[in-house]
C-alpha cells in the first residue's frame, strides 16, 4: 500500500451503522457478535492473582515474550494496554470457570440424556453383496477356519478390509442405527449371523463396548456442548437484530 492509500485511510471516518455493513461484507459480523456475546458473560467472572500471574505466563511462552522489552513492543505493535493484556490472557480461563458456574451443576442429568450418544464400540465388520458368500464366511469364522481378521481382508468389499474388518472405538450414536441396536445387544465376541443393511450383507462381531462416564473429560466436553448451544442460539438472535442494532456492546443488553 503506497503512502497516498495510508493517508486516505487514515482520514476515513467510519459510522456504526457503515462499520456493520463493512463487517457484513467481509463476513466478520458473526466472529465480532460472538466474541461480544462471551465477553459480555464474562464479564462479573474474577480470577485469582495467582490464577492472573499463570495465565499471563502462559500468554508470554505461547507468543515468545521473554522480557519486558520484548513485551512493551508487542503491546505498542498490537495496540494494547497491560489492562487489557491481562483481559486476554484470563480470558479463555474466565470462560471455563463461567461454563461451569452457569451449566456446572445440570451435568449429571444432561450426562443421563446423552449418555446413549457418548458410548463407543468397537467391533469388527465384513460386508458383501451375495448372501451366499456371506453364509459360507460367516460359518468359517464360526468353525475357527479362519480368523476374521483374514477372512475381512480378503473378502470384505468395504474400507474396513484393509483393517481386518476393525472399526473403532467410536460413538455408538455413528454406525447405521439398525446394526448399533444390535451392537448394543450384544457381548463382547459374539458374531452376528448374516443380515441385510442397505445393500449390503453384513457379518458383524462385537469387540468391545465402551460405557461412557461422567469424568472430568465427559465433563468437559458436556460444558462445552451446553455452551456452544447456548452461544449459537444467542449469536442467531443477535445477528436476527443486526440490521437494526448499533455493534456495541449494549446491544447484547
């Protein structure tokens, strides 16, 4: 950009209404609303000083500030106080400690409503179009002529041959819901005679099932949920309102 362009934008002034439909055209008025929505939640969560001092760390070692000069440039370069520093380098902590005080104590019964969707399963799988060949396969694994393993990598007709016909662990809620209501029902090491699934004919043995927990990494991940719902209905309304409301954060009042 030559110094002529530098002057007139440095002159342009920039009306609120004028800056939406600029945030609008570079499709950046949903990232600017939904940062408003969580600061604006934020906002009354505190954090300790010792809480303070190790977020700020962390913000030195992952941008590369080994010493205060290096700091008082990169706060001049991005044009930020060592008020706001502090703001920023809290801010991902205040969001985990506001998730927890707002949804913290409704995670055991949404865990109890969602637990069937968090189970995971691995099992193996070995899929054809003819019933016959399936029959005729599914009696070797069952006489032990073959492992099933072998058997899936030379005759399975889907991606899962190149596994050994293994696939997993992952949610229960993603196979096809017919062969996940016979997973379910099944034990561990138990092969399922021959069934039509769509156009295939599949020979299913489960491995192993997974029965989801509420520890601290469901927990996480059940916050985040309830969170994201919550931010993406009130980022709908807000940006159903764009067209008539000031990008201020009294318009999240």
């Amino acid at each position: 950009m030559n110094d002529s362009c530098l002057e007139k934008l440095s002159e342009q002034t920039i009306t609120a209404p004028e800056l939406i439909s600029l945030l609008a055209g570079y499709q950046m008025l949903p990232q600017i609303y939904r940062e408003l929505l969580i600061d604006q939640a934020i906002t009354c969560i505190e954090c300790s000083p010792e809480e303070v001092e190790q977020a700020q760390q962390e913000f030195y070692t992952a941008h590369s500030i080994t010493d205060p000069q290096q700091l008082e440039n990169w706060l001049r370069l991005n044009h930020i106080t060592p008020a706001q520093l502090q703001g920023i380098a809290t801010r991902k902590l205040r969001l985990e400690k506001y998730k927890l005080a707002t949804w913290g104590h409704k995670l055991e019964s949404y865990f109890l409503t969602q637990k069937s969707q968090l189970d995971q399963v691995t099992y193996s799988l070995l899929r054809t179009r003819d019933m016959a060949i399936a029959q005729e396969l599914y009696f070797r694994i069952k006489a032990k002529e073959q492992s099933f393993a072998d058997i899936a990598r030379k005759y399975s007709q889907g991606p899962e041959a190149q596994a050994g016909g293994l696939i997993g662990p992952m949610a229960l809620s993603q196979p096809h819901p017919q062969l996940a209501a016979k997973l379910r029902a099944s034990q561990p090491g138990q092969i399922m005679p021959p069934t039509r699934l769509g156009e295939w004919i599949v020979i299913v043995r489960l491995e192993q099932m997974i029965y989801a927990k509420l520890d601290d990494s469901t927990r996480k991940k059940l916050l985040n949920d309830l969170f994201q719902k919550w931010l993406q209905e009130s980022l709908q309304q807000a940006l159903n309102q764009a067209s008539t409301q000031l990008l201020t954060p009294s318009s999240f009042a």
